[in-house]
C-alpha cells in the first residue's frame, strides 16, 4: 500500500548514486579494461569495503533506504576484502573463479531477507509497504534470481556478466518503486 500525506516518498536520487561508490571504485577499472584479475585486487577491495562504512552512514544518518541490491554488493566487497588481504584462500579462489556471480549471489541473498523482514521488502522505498512492497520484492527476487543465472553463465565477460545485470537490477528496482509511489500498477 502507498502511504499518503506528508511521508517523504522514495530515496532521493543521491542517496541511490552515492550507494553507488564502493562497488564502483572496484569495478571502474575492471569495466575499462574488459577483464578482471580479482586475485590481484585486494587493494581495491579492501578501499571499497572501507567506503562502504561512510557511504552507509551518510545514507542512513540522512534518513534515506539503504538500496538491498548494493547491501548484498557490500557484503561480496567484505568478503572479497576478507578473502584476498587475510587471505582465506577457499574464499578467495571462489571469488576468483565466480567473478560477479558472488555479489547477485550476495544480493540475492539480502533481498530474501529484505523481503521477509521489512515492511519496505527487497524494494526498500519509503512510501510503499504491505502487498505493494511485497510483490515488487517477489519480481526483483526473480529477477535477482535470473541475474545469478546470467552472471554464472557469462562469469569470464565483465560487462555482460557483471555491469549488465548490476545496472539492470537497479535500474529495474527503482522503477519499480518510482511507480509504486506514483500508483501505476507496475506487476
């Protein structure tokens, strides 16, 4: 259901992009090469990871939805830093080896907690709970499940596997609730 009245209704636009950062501080060079070398990106994940804490605070601090899709791209960035500077080899061989698949794996797995925790489920828009948040959190979760599919099957291309299917579900995500919160039936 849409809430009415004087609730601020969505995330503003910068609280999407600035969510954006520590993922992207990984991926950027990875995108403009066209291959990746996970194994030797400790460094990177290790600088994402620690953007993540200031990024979430600002988002969070400003009353903004932290975004699930890039919670779930947090949580593959912890495990990478993890992984690759303390090493866990087995983490780190998984990750090498998987690509991008790890991170939809990650967000995937937030949304399914999302989804069934919050009143705002996998959508996490201000303004949209109930029924309304519930069936866009159950599209995104197929959706997010079709995305696993599509980065295992193109873990070894960085943009089809991994920059497509990011922007896909982001994008698809805020559509979806910049139509919940306006009432056009989207589902």
């Amino acid at each position: 259901m849409v809430a009415s009245g004087s609730v601020t209704r969505g995330n503003k636009p910068w609280a999407e992009l600035v969510q954006l950062v520590p993922v992207v501080s990984l991926a950027f060079p990875f995108i403009l090469h066209g291959s990746v070398d996970l194994a030797r990106a400790g460094s990177g994940f290790l600088v994402a990871t620690l953007l993540t804490l200031p990024v979430s605070f600002l988002v969070v601090r400003a009353g903004q939805l932290l975004n699930p899709i890039l919670v779930g791209a947090a949580l593959w960035l912890w495990l990478g830093a993890a992984a690759f500077n303390l090493p866990i080899v087995g983490l780190a061989a998984w990750l090498t080896a998987t690509q991008a698949f790890g991170l939809f794996v990650a967000a995937f797995a937030v949304g399914v907690g999302a989804t069934a925790l919050s009143r705002f489920g996998f959508l996490a828009c201000r303004g949209v709970e109930g029924r309304v948040a519930r069936r866009a959190s159950v599209a995104l979760l197929v959706l997010s499940a079709f995305c696993c599919a599509w980065s295992w099957y193109f873990r070894h291309d960085i943009r089809l596997g991994g920059g497509a299917p990011f922007i896909v579900l982001n994008v698809v995500r805020r559509v979806l609730g910049l139509r919940a919160i306006r009432g056009t039936p989207s589902l």
